[in-house]
C-alpha cells in the first residue's frame, strides 16, 4: 500500500470523525432523543468507514486527495458555523 494511500486516509478520517461528532450534537439538539444520535452517528461512521476503505484500495489519486480536502473544509466551515 502506498503511503500517499495512508496520509490521505488519515486527512480524511480525522475531519469525518469531528464531523460526525458535529452531526450527532445537531442531531441531539434537534431531537433530544438519544436513539436519532445513535442512528445519527451510525450512519455517518459506517459512510465513512465505506469511504476511508475506497480511499485505501480503489480510488484514483486526484479523486482522493478531493475526497479529502473536500471533507477536511465541509468539517471547518460546519465548526465555525456551529
């Protein structure tokens, strides 16, 4: 595996934790029922555990580091929002 692979999973996974976290307190602050956070936190791991898998094997470079970048400035502007 190559260590391009690596990095660009780990830069997408620390950002989609926060922002499943992020996701979880809307969710709670919405509902207040701890059942929509847990199907809310469910949700959003499993899709990114998905994407951090495709990243690892599969996905073209380029499509990548975009995959990456893209999640790491949706989490910052959801953090600054919030």
């Amino acid at each position: 595996m190559e260590g391009w692979r690596i990095l660009a999973t780990v830069l997408l996974g620390v950002p989609g934790v926060i922002g499943v976290l992020l996701a979880m307190a809307k969710a709670r602050e919405k509902t207040g029922r701890g059942s929509t956070v847990a199907v809310t936190g469910l949700v959003g791991l499993t899709a990114l555990a998905v994407t951090a898998v495709l990243t690892l094997t599969t996905l073209p470079g380029p499509v990548t580091w975009v995959l990456a970048g893209t999640v790491a400035v949706i989490v910052s502007v959801l953090a600054l929002a919030s």
